[in-house]
C-alpha cells in the first residue's frame, strides 16, 4: 500500500513541476500520515515543505501520536555519524528533522 502511495506522492509532484499544481490540504494530510505510518520520513519531510511553502495548516500533533504509535524508538540513540552507509545516514537524519519538527526531545 505504502508503495502506490509514493507512486502517486511521484504522480503529484511531475504535475506541480508541469505546473499544474493540486492544492487539496486533505490530500497532502493523508499522504502524511501514511508515510508517516509506513516510515517513509524522507517523503514526509518533502510534503510537509511543500506545505509549509503553500502556506497549509500543519497538525503537528496528529503526526506526533502517529509517529509515537508506530516507531517510538527509531532511531532515537543512533546518530547520522554513526550510520553504515550513506543510505541509513540520510535515513537518521530525516528521522531526526521529523523528531524536531513535531517537537520529540
């Protein structure tokens, strides 16, 4: 499921760049919250920019009990120097960036 879901966060983003641009709030929240649920924190952090450049309204809250309901310990003793590849670093820093946007210490 998570996987179509990239697809079609692929999908919209094409048709922003051709701009023809969907601003639907509610479409951008579930595509959140499901890569938020799938662990997919590199995408999460794009929608959330594109948000924040559209000026949309951010639930910080319900993307924080998300996070805490499905990976509550991800990544929190690693840091991106201790990564084992270039892959994983970017991982924990993306983890970390969404960490600090909702506000988990």
């Amino acid at each position: 499921m998570y996987r179509e879901i990239t697809i079609l966060w692929g999908d919209i983003k094409r048709s922003m760049e051709n701009q023809n641009t969907i601003y639907n709030r509610d479409l951008y929240e579930l595509l959140l919250v499901n890569f938020v649920r799938g662990g997919y924190f590199e995408r999460v952090m794009e929608v959330i920019g594109f948000m924040m450049e559209n000026n949309m309204f951010l639930d910080k809250w319900s993307y924080k009990t998300e996070f805490l309901k499905f990976h509550r310990d991800l990544y929190r003793t690693l840091t991106a120097l201790e990564g084992k590849d270039e892959a994983q670093k970017r991982r924990i820093e993306h983890v970390h960036a969404f960490r600090k946007f909702v506000s988990i210490v």
